[in-house]
C-alpha cells in the first residue's frame, strides 16, 4: 500500500491465501524479492452506519485506523471495480483515541478489529505483503497504483499471473480480511 496516490489514481490488489508459508517466502526469495522483517499491524476497519455486511461495497466509503509501529494511520478506501480496486486516501493522525472518537461523530461504525503481522516488499512494479492474519492464517497481497482510467480487472488479471507464476499453493480470495473476519466469526 502506498500513501502516496494521486487523486487520479487507485489501488488495485489481488489477494491469496497461502498453503504453505514457507514455501511462498522462498519462492519470492528466488525472484529476487527481498521482505521487510515482520512487523505487527493493528486495524480497526469502519463502515457507514447505513451499510452491513451482505450489501455491495462498491461505490461506499470505507475507513481504517491502523496502528503500526506506534504510528497510527487513519485511510479511507472507495472501492470503485470490486472490493479489491479502490480509490484511496490515507494520512497519518496523531492520536487515534480522538480519530476514532471523530469516526463515530461523522456516522461511520466499528465493524472488525484486524490484527497481523506484515512483511513488505517490491516485485515486477507491485507491491508485495506477505500477512499472517491473526485468526486467518498466511496470505499474500501484491497491488499496483494505476490511473483511475485504467481498468482494475484487467491488472487484477496481471497480478493474478504473476501469483501464479510463483508455481506455490494459493487461492485466491476476493473478499477483504475485515470481509473474511467477519464471516469466520458468524459461522464459528
């Protein structure tokens, strides 16, 4: 994830769950791809009172406080192709307590807490995160920042080949991890 997007830009991801972690880490390792040491990630993911769980996310503002390094940033996402291509904007806030307080004045709802620890790095012009989600498992997210003109399936379709061509067990998941969260909470 970049903080720097411009406003005629989105985010666009692809995300896999991962069979076997080892394997994944040296298969990037081969490609010349070098992680970031694992560091923890604490978020707090909200959503618009007026929306729940079940309804389509796209089009809706989403927001996010994450706690990293005892740095705390505050972004909102509107995904504009599916849930995974969104436009973006993010800043970095002094005291969460108080943003999260702003939140709940401005409408928006707490919805899942995501804890996990995060390895980052750079491959083939995309940004690579290895995650271990608390409660999830291992998962892999490779993303690009591409103009908003840009169609967010078609690069969708070139990250998942590059996934691919990692030749290790994965599938890929659509759904964000507070999505994923969520519906392991209501079936367990």
């Amino acid at each position: 994830m970049t903080n720097e997007l411009d406003r005629n830009d989105h985010e666009v991801e692809a995300k896999y769950r991962v069979g076997d972690l080892n394997e994944l880490i040296a298969a990037l390792t081969q490609r010349q791809v070098v992680l970031s040491e694992p560091s923890v990630q604490d978020d707090q993911a909200y959503a618009p009172t007026t929306w729940s769980y079940g309804m389509s996310k796209i089009g809706i503002p989403f927001a996010r406080l994450r706690t990293q390094q005892e740095r705390h940033l505050f972004t909102v996402k509107k995904p504009v192709d599916n849930e995974m291509a969104c436009l973006e904007h993010e800043s970095e806030v002094v005291d969460r307590n108080a943003m999260h307080a702003a939140l709940l004045t401005m409408g928006w709802a707490p919805t899942v807490r995501i804890l996990k620890q995060r390895r980052t790095g750079s491959w083939a012009g995309a940004s690579v995160c290895v995650d271990v989600v608390d409660g999830l498992g291992p998962f892999v997210e490779v993303e690009r920042v591409v103009s908003k003109t840009e169609s967010g399936e078609r690069v969708q379709a070139e990250l998942d080949a590059l996934v691919r061509s990692l030749g290790v067990a994965v599938e890929r998941v659509s759904d964000t991890y507070d999505s994923l969260i969520r519906n392991r909470t209501a079936v367990g």
